[in-house]
C-alpha cells in the first residue's frame, strides 16, 4: 500500500489553516446575504432629458444614522451620471451606469467616509423613481420583478413580495419629495428637488456643477 509522506510543516500548517478557511467563507456568504438582487436596467433612452437634476438625497440605515448629500443628476441616452457632493461643497464619489454597468468613481472630498452601499443599489433606485412606470413595466417584463401604480406610491415587487415603495407617485413633470422605503436593502432613501438658488444646506461651488456634466 502507497503511503502519502507529509512534512511536519504541512501537519502543523494544515489545521492551523482550517480556522482561516471557515471565517473567509463565512464572510463571503455574509456579504452575499447583505446584497440585495439587482432588477432589470430600463434603457436610458426612457429617462433622458436636457436638464441636470439637483436634488437632495438623504440615506436612513434601518440601523443606523442618516446621511445627507447633493446629487447632480444627468441622463442622455449613454449614461446615468449622479454627482454626489457633502453638504460642504466638496464631491464625494459620482455614480455611472452605462452600458458596462453601475460604478463609484473616486471624489475628492478627504476624510469623508464613502457610502455603505453598492453601486447597482443606488442606480437601480434611482431607475425606479424617475424613470417612467411604462419603461419599468417593459424592462422588468418575463423576470422576476414587477411594478405597479396606485394613487398614493409606486410599488416595486421581487417574485411578488414588496420590494420598495415610492411614495408619492414619481412625476417628473411635477417634481415633488419622494420617499424610498426599500424593505429588501434595509434603507430609505429621500430624494428631495432643490432650486437652483440654493437653500439651507448652502449651494455647492461651481465646479461641482461642472462635474455634473456628461
């Protein structure tokens, strides 16, 4: 019979590696349990338009503190661009989707802490709040999503449990405050238009209107 002849390095390495192991999966399954699924990517086409959106998005952790930043918002037919700037100015990350998908792009605003969420989360939230409900309906078509439209919200399904919900309806020609209570990523997301004259959180410096554009 073949006898397997192992050094005393690798009798000693093997289970001092087991622990190791363990805590690396269990970490992984970790973050794929705290990751929300992703719904279908209306067109951009569906949402273009000429102006740069200035809102005021406000992040509530079930758990956490709230966070308040501006965002620049511009979408063409190429890209969702949202620049996010700290009440003080200064930019702290800028989302794109595009036809490679949703991502963080580094700002320049040091010691700012970045945002506790992924990209495809804030993208596909924005999706379900400005884009047209005909355009959602299409997208999400033949998956496991659905949306539909009541009086008062705009509900967003995954394999018929509620989602998120919007509230009130998104109407983009009658901008107003929307509330975002997304039940399956555990935040509710504020998105609050701004004038362009500013208000009390102060009007952010030029350059970062600049960054807005495409």
């Amino acid at each position: 019979m073949n006898r397997v002849v192992r050094s005393p390095g690798m009798r000693c390495l093997a289970p001092a590696l087991i622990p190791v192991l363990i805590l690396t999966l269990m970490l992984l399954l970790s973050a794929c349990s705290l990751t929300p699924p992703i719904s279908p990517t209306p067109p951009l086409a569906a949402a273009t338009t000429a102006d740069t959106l200035k809102s005021q998005l406000t992040f509530q952790p079930d758990d956490g503190e709230a966070r308040t930043l501006i965002a620049f918002i511009r979408i063409t037919p190429e890209q969702l661009r949202a620049v996010l700037v700290t009440p003080y100015g200064q930019r702290l990350t800028t989302l794109v989707r595009d036809t490679e998908g949703a991502r963080f792009e580094a700002g320049d605003a040091p010691g700012e802490s970045p945002l506790p969420i992924p990209p495809e989360w804030l993208a596909s939230r924005l999706e379900w709040s400005l884009w047209p409900l005909e355009a959602l309906r299409r997208s999400f078509a033949g998956s496991a999503w659905q949306v539909a439209a009541s009086a008062t919200s705009r509900d967003i399904r995954y394999h018929d449990e509620l989602a998120a919900r919007i509230t009130p309806v998104p109407d983009r020609e009658h901008p107003t405050t929307l509330t975002l209570d997304d039940r399956q990523g555990g935040y509710q997301l504020t998105i609050a238009p701004m004038q362009e004259d500013g208000d009390s959180n102060g009007e952010p410096a030029n350059d970062e209107q600049e960054n807005a554009q495409p």
